[in-house]
C-alpha cells in the first residue's frame, strides 16, 4: 500500500507534495534527522560526537546507532541518495 502511494510520485515536486501531506514538519525533521546519524554512524563518529554534529541528544544517537548496527546494508544502500541530496 504505502509503496504504491509513494511510487504514485512521479517528481520531486510531487513527492514533496506528497510528504507535506503525509508528516507534519516536526515527523519530517525526524527522518532527517534519523538518516544524518545514520550517516554519522557510517563515517565512524562516536555516540557523543553525533550528538554534537547532527544534533541531537545522546540516547537519540545511541537508538539510531543501534539501528544502524542492525540494518547496516541495507541503510548503506539508501545512503547514496541521501549523501547526494545533501549536497
């Protein structure tokens, strides 16, 4: 279902629309926020050394960290595209 709502964007703009509608402001600052420690945890940085770069608190890197652990691959895979939105 959400696949098939999500891959109903056929743009950037329409996708943007699309998330607008979805989250409010403060979900989608969460998901960055989530795939900037991600990142963080890719580059090799330390729980305290996320949560003065992203930022955030301590136990926001630590449950991000930990996510990262675990989804590892799979969270590498998308992190090509966000490290080019990035930029």
């Amino acid at each position: 279902m959400l696949y098939r709502l999500f891959s109903a964007a056929n743009s950037a703009t329409s996708l943007e629309e699309l998330l607008d509608l979805t989250f409010t402001e403060s979900e989608r600052a969460k998901i960055i926020e989530r795939w900037r420690i991600y990142d963080a945890c890719d580059r090799g940085l330390s729980q305290r050394e996320i949560a003065k770069e992203v930022p955030c608190s301590i136990v926001t890197a630590t449950r991000g960290a930990k996510n990262f652990r675990e989804n590892k691959e799979t969270i590498r895979r998308f992190l090509i595209a966000f490290r080019a939105e990035e930029l």
